[in-house]
C-alpha cells in the first residue's frame, strides 16, 4: 500500500505508537486527528470545514475562508471568493510592532511573511495556526462552538525576545449576511447595517435586503433574517467598519492603510462599505505569554447574539468551548474504531472520513469547490449512514428529514435549500429510491421495525404518513416507469447526474436502476415479512407484498440479463431512440463502472458474468489513479446523452475516478473475493498516499474526483470535501474489506483481506453491546481443515459460531471478543 512498515498495534495500544505518515508539505499528528500543514504554499487550497448543525466556517492553510449560519449559499456572514490559484481573501488577524512598524499576520494570508516557523494544524472540529517571527511566537485557533451558532478564535501570543513589546492586533472581515456568491456586490452592500458597541467591543451587522425572495413581498423586499457580530475579549482600542477608510485608496489587504494611522475615524452605519475591524494593544514583557479570544457570532435578534457575547466573551470561556470541542469529536467517533496495517487507512477511516461527512456534508454541506448549502434527497440521505454505528437516532432524524421532502405521488426534491424550502423538481430517476435504501440499512443496523411507524407529511399532502407509505408510493411511482422490456426508465439521469439527456423522452432506460432497483426488491420483500410476522396492521397485507416484490425481483432480473448482457459486459443504458449506452460497439463510454459492480453487488449477474463484469473492470477502467467511471471517456458534446459529454475527456464523470463509485468497485471485489483487486483499488483512492506535486488536493479527506487516464492531469484530485465517498469508504473498509457487515439475522464476518495484510482489528458497536474483533489471516494448515466453500472461522468469546453470523445480543451493555481467521 505505502512505503509504511505494516505494523498493526493491539487495538488499544497507546495511539503514539502509530507510525506517522509524512508528506512533502506536512505530516499527519501521531494520533492521525490532526495534519499539520509545513509549507502553506501547498499545490491547490488544503481546507478544513469546521461545523456544528447550525454554524460553520471554511478555512484553507493560508487562512483563506469564510462563516455561514444555516446554509452556506443563501446566508453567508462574511465575504469570500472562491479562486484556487491566489486563496487570499478571507477573516484575519494582523500584527503590527508598534515600535519597529513591522506587519504581519497570523495566518501567511493576506500579508505573506516570511514566519521563521509556521504550522497549520487542522484538526477535528478546529483548526490552529503556528507561527514565530521577529520574536514573537503565536498561536491562533479557529473552531465553531459545539452547539452555539458562534465561531471562536482563541489566540496566545508569547514574546521570546529579551526586550518588551507593544503589539497593535486587528482583526478584520468583511461582511455579505447574505446570498453567496454575491454577483451584484455594489448593489447588495447598499443595504447593509453596522454598528459598534462599545462595551461589548463589538462590530453588529446586518442587512436590509435579502437576495431570497418572499412569496408574500416579492423580491428585494425582505430583510436578512439574522443579525451577526465580531467581538473581542480585550478592551479595544479603535474600530472600523468602511473598507474604504480600512484599505485606503485602492489599497490592498497585504498593507492596509488603517493600520499605520493613529486615530480611526467612525465609520458605520448604512452608508459605508461594511467590514469589521477591531484593533487593540498588547504589551509583554520578555518571556510573557498573554492570551484573548474573538467570537463571530450569528443568531435571528440583536438579543440572542448579544447574549452569546455576554456568555462567551472571555478567554477562560472560550478555552473551556475548544476542550469541549476536542472532546465531543473524540467521544463521537471512538465507539467505532479499526486497525489495519496501513496507518494512513486507520486516520481516514476512524476520524476523518467520517468527520468529512458530518462536519462538511450533513451539517455544513459545503467545501472549498462547492458552497452549496442545499440537501440533496439522495445525497445527505446516503451521508446519514455516517451515524447508524455511532448514533442511529440522527440516522433517522435524517430520514423523517428527506421523507417530508417528497410529494404525494412519490417523486422528489432532487435537492431543496434550509431557511427557504425551495426545491428544484426533475424528472431524475433514482433520487426517491434512497428513501428505502436507507431505511432497510437502518432496520438491518438496529434490527427494529419501530422506525416505520415514524410519519411525514408529503410536501403537498400535509397529513402525516407512515414512512410505509412513503416507501409505497416511491416504489409505486418506479413501477409505473418501465419499459415495455421490463427495465426501469432513466429519465433525466439516475445516480449519473450527467446523463441528464438520455430519457427525456420517457423511453430511454437505466440498466444501473434495473441492478439497484433487484437489491431494493430483495430488502423490502423481506420487511415486508417481518411486518407479517409481527402482524403490524393486518399481517397478509405485507406478506402479499413480500410475494410481490419477490415475483419483480425475478423478472427484473431475468429483463436484464436478458436484454442488458453485451458479451463481456453489461451496458449502461438505453437512449430515447433505442441506441446503447456503454456497449463494445460503441467508439466512446464503451464501459460503464456502475453497470458491472452493482451487478455483482445485488447478485443480478450469474457467478460467470459476474466474473467476466470485474474482468472488465480491471482490464478497461483500472488505472493506478482508480477506477474510472467509464471508457473511453466523451471527446466532444452530444446533446442527446447529456451534460456528461460536455465535460474535458478524464475529467469528473466524463470518464474521470469518481471516488463514490470507486468505493462500490471495492465492495464489489470482496463480494467476488477478489482480495488483489480490492487491494489495488483501496490502494488507489487513498489520498494520503498521492505525490502531491501530481494529486494536488488534500491528503487527509476524500476528492469528488480525480482526473482520468483521458485527461492531461491523469491522477489530479479535485472537488475535496464535498463528496459522498467519504461515509462510503468507511462502509465499504468496515463491512466488506474487514467483512463486518449487518444482515437481518446477525453480524457476518467475512473478512476480505488485501495481500500483505497478516491482521487486522476493530472494535464496533452493534445493538447495544460492544464487539472487539481481532482478525488473522489463517495458516495453509489451518485452512486445509475448513469445510469447501469456508472463508472464514469465528469464535465469539471462545465459542466457534456456526455460518460465521453473529446473533443478534440477548441483552444491551455487554461486551464480547471475536476472534477471526480468514483466508
């Protein structure tokens, strides 16, 4: 995998006995929380996206960022632009010597100095910046309040030289408290408000315009629904709130004119260019350290910021909310933890995989190359399974979320915004399905039922309904969409969002839904007898539909091995016309990567084909970058297929490693038991192994994508952060390459071990009781004595269980030891 030595320590093992895995431009910390960025002038922006549900904040090793509360499109609190190459502009803190005039900042942005030490740490649910120069030794922490709507800055600052100091610290930002990005800015900031409280020592603002329009007022007609502030814990000295009177006349953020005049004049109110800045004076002694605190803070009234000022505005307050921070991160993550040979693996998968999910994409749901702010139906739906392990609640809240976003027919929002509730409606085929998908993996995770009776109104239906009902009427409204086949039909695209063309018609159809579709089929039929077994509001209603969904299975399956199987592969789609997608035949996009994995995933192909599907996969989409999502890719438009096709030829889902479906392909080779194949391709998604100067993008979190073989930037990751890939390479290391997976009887154990790896371990939670899971790799001998067929042998506790499952536990709070051998 990596040039690491595969050491796997005891689970438990102290964490500094993990190797550290160091790259060009900086390292992860010995514990993997946290990686510490040495050289900020890394390839492309290295962010952190800092969330609590309400409030967050994005900030890149330069100090380039901004805060949003709610939703990061539609109410951002301070001004940003998105440019990959400079990354300079954002919330600052400058410092001037008072004596020598010297200035810097503590982050390199925006004044660029040359730090005689620097480290950016970004860690989980934080981010510090550590810097020395001309004596003066600094520390700035960044980090959104575990539960309040309130960024905080803690910032140390210590004199090593041997003569007193007198420091001039300022702050500053610039305000939006609104719509981002703000294409008409001189228009929008006609309307914002500041003022300065002079005991808070706070700059408030707000703003007058909404670019959201009211249904009742029309547009341009309502107010931004929140006020927001900057403060500082030490008395300040002067502050400003005119860019103009900050910057001086076009003047530059690298050398603001403000801090080189004594007397500031008071600029706020409603007719100036509205930034905050907050300037105050710190003086040290030889070897004193002094400490002070900033907090940005947004909430619906001047009263409630107000009160969080007042709860918060000190050091002491904020010190005890970053502990907190750190604490609450640790404590979220460790119920669910593992260990294989490759410490990079072990970082991703136990913290930041799934800090991706949480932080960046259910509560801030926003990154560096997106700042979305939306909930995507089937997008956040899939990035709740983030929580069914650690907290299954917020699993189902997610749930009764997206099913109250459905309309009475069974169709969706394909995604729709927070604070508006403005949703965008297609004809996208897949979007309801994940509804279902979610569920059945929540019932199969807790093994409870309880959840279907939880009700949602539909968006124009307000009466409150069963989820069943919800699930019916999605099922429903597939069925009535099939071809005369018996394939479903595409649409305006399925998971492929870039096949937006090839069934607008209403004919054109998707062999992809056919394969996700005989997996729903298979988890449904099964509630459904449950639900008979229960006798849950009339017992042969459910088992009628058991027999139904059994009886679609079968055809839907036979329909596509049928008319779907191109001799080597299956295809992708159909178009309106009839033509294929993802065919030997075709010059472009001749294989698809989704077509063949979810083949073998739902057990569509037969054992040959299903062999024949990864064959092809790795001979045709498999490079050392990943997998790619298909080959060759598209080298000029076609309207008829869709948005695809407009993409560069390697780039995203234009033939580009889409790092979501890279993370099925894995899954797909263990089911296949293919231990090489799955090996290579885990190998080739993890990041934190990538040549920098050839990945550019972050070592630490998930890309979107990387560009494909057809691409000149073969290898390059892009679009970091704002990824599914991330909960989903957690799922597939956890269930299917250590093999610890729930089925609706009990936990499987089938480990599917890449090639060198002699152990491995996890200790997992699963109703209610704690699993620790040691795994080994079995000698020759032993496996000489396994029954044909055999991949694995389990003790539970000392106890060998029979077909390798786990019993569901009698009783909560206990826990129990597996011993495993595998293959």
């Amino acid at each position: 995998m990596s040039t690491v030595a595969k050491v796997v320590p005891e689970l438990g093992q102290p964490p500094e006995a993990t190797p550290v895995v160091v790259r060009r431009y900086g390292y992860f910390a010995a514990t993997g929380s946290e990686f510490c960025i040495t050289d900020p002038k890394t390839p492309r922006p290295w962010v952190n996206i800092i969330a609590n549900p309400r409030l967050g904040l994005a900030v890149s090793q330069t100090g380039s960022g901004f805060t949003w509360i709610d939703n990061a499109q539609l109410a951002a609190v301070t001004r940003w632009q998105q440019d990959l190459v400079r990354d300079c502009y954002g919330k600052f803190i400058y410092v001037r010597d008072a004596e020598t005039g010297v200035l810097w900042s503590l982050s390199p942005a925006p004044v660029w100095p040359a730090y005689d030490e620097f480290t950016c740490r970004h860690g989980l649910g934080y981010t510090t910046f550590q810097t020395t120069l001309a004596g003066i030794a600094a520390r700035w922490t960044l980090f959104a309040h575990a539960e309040e709507p309130v960024e905080l800055w803690q910032v140390e600052l210590v004199n090593l030289s041997d003569r007193p100091r007198r420091l001039e610290l300022c702050a500053f930002l610039e305000w939006v408290c609104g719509v981002a990005p703000a294409t008409r800015r001189e228009f929008h900031r006609l309307f914002l408000e500041t003022r300065y409280d002079l005991s808070r020592g706070a700059v408030f603002a707000t703003s007058h315009m909404w670019e959201v329009p009211s249904q009742r007022w029309g547009h341009w007609n309502t107010s931004f629904p929140y006020v927001c502030a900057l403060a500082c814990t030490e008395p300040v000295r002067s502050a400003l709130g005119d860019k103009l009177a900050f910057l001086g006349r076009y003047g530059e953020l690298n050398r603001p004119a403000a801090l080189f005049q004594d007397r500031w004049r008071a600029a706020f109110g409603r007719h100036e260019d509205a930034v905050a800045a907050l300037r105050c004076v710190i003086e040290l002694r030889p070897s004193q350290r002094h400490q002070l605190g900033y907090l940005l803070a947004a909430s619906e009234s001047q009263a409630a910021v107000e009160r969080i000022l007042d709860q918060l505005g000190n050091v002491e307050a904020i010190s005890a909310a970053l502990q907190e921070i750190r604490s609450v991160w640790r404590s979220r993550l460790a119920a669910h933890r593992v260990q294989t040979p490759e410490p990079s693996l072990n970082y991703l998968v136990n913290d930041w995989c799934r800090y991706q999910a949480i932080s960046g994409r259910l509560w801030g749901r926003c990154g560096y190359y997106q700042q979305s702010g939306a909930y995507g139906f089937r997008d956040q739906l899939q990035d709740s399974q983030v929580w069914l392990t650690i907290e299954p609640r917020r699993c189902r809240e997610q749930i009764n979320l997206h099913a109250a976003h459905q309309f009475a027919d069974g169709s969706v929002y394909h995604w729709w915004h927070p604070l508006t509730e403005q949703g965008h409606v297609t004809a996208v085929s897949d979007d309801l399905l994940w509804l279902p998908f979610v569920i059945a993996n929540y019932v199969k995770e807790t093994g409870s039922l309880d959840l279907l009776k939880d009700t949602a109104p539909f968006i124009d239906e307000p009466t409150p309904q069963p989820l069943t009902e919800h699930v019916r009427r999605a099922f429903e409204r597939v069925f009535r969409r099939v071809s005369p086949r018996g394939l479903p039909c595409i649409g305006a695209g399925d998971w492929n969002d870039g096949l937006s063309a090839v069934g607008l018609a209403g004919r054109g159809e998707s062999v992809w839904l056919g394969h996700f579709l005989v997996g729903l089929l298979a988890d449904w039929a099964e509630i459904y007898r449950r639900l008979g077994i229960e006798e849950l509001d009339g017992s042969q209603r459910w088992k009628d539909l058991a027999e139904e969904f059994d009886r679609r299975r079968a055809a839907l399956i036979q329909a596509i091995n049928e008319h779907a199987w191109d001799g080597h592969w299956y295809i992708r789609a159909t178009l309106d016309d009839g033509s294929k997608l993802g065919s030997r035949e075709s010059r472009v996009a001749r294989i698809f990567l989704n077509a063949q994995t979810w083949a073998v995933l739902n057990d569509v192909a037969p054992p040959e084909r299903a062999r024949q599907c990864m064959a092809a996969v790795r001979e045709h989409l498999l490079s050392e970058a990943g997998v790619a999502l298909l080959a060759p890719a598209f080298d000029h438009p076609v309207r008829e297929i869709g948005y695809i096709t407009r993409y560069p030829p390697g780039v995203r889902e234009n033939g580009g490693v889409y790092t979501h479906a890279a993370t099925w392909a894995i899954a797909a080779a263990c089911k296949l038991r293919d231990p090489e194949l799955a090996g290579r391709l885990l190998e080739a998604i993890n990041p934190a192994t990538k040549d920098p100067e050839r990945y550019w993008a972050e070592p630490y979190v998930l890309p979107g994508n990387v560009d494909g073989p057809d691409s000149p930037h073969h290898g390059r990751g892009g679009w970091t952060w704002y990824t599914g890939s991330a909960q989903w390479l957690h799922r597939v290391v956890t269930e299917w390459v250590l093999g610890v997976r729930p089925e609706w009887d009990g936990l499987r154990i089938d480990p599917c071990l890449p090639p060198g790896w002699t152990r491995a371990g996890m200790i997992r939670p699963w109703r209610g009781c704690s699993y620790r899971i040691q795994i080994e790799r079995a000698a020759a001998d032993q496996v000489r004595t396994w029954p044909a067929g055999t991949t694995a042998e389990v003790l539970l506790d000392g106890v060998k269980l029979p077909d390798n499952l786990v019993p569901p536990p009698p009783r909560a709070g206990e826990s129990c030891e597996l011993r495993v051998w595998c293959r």
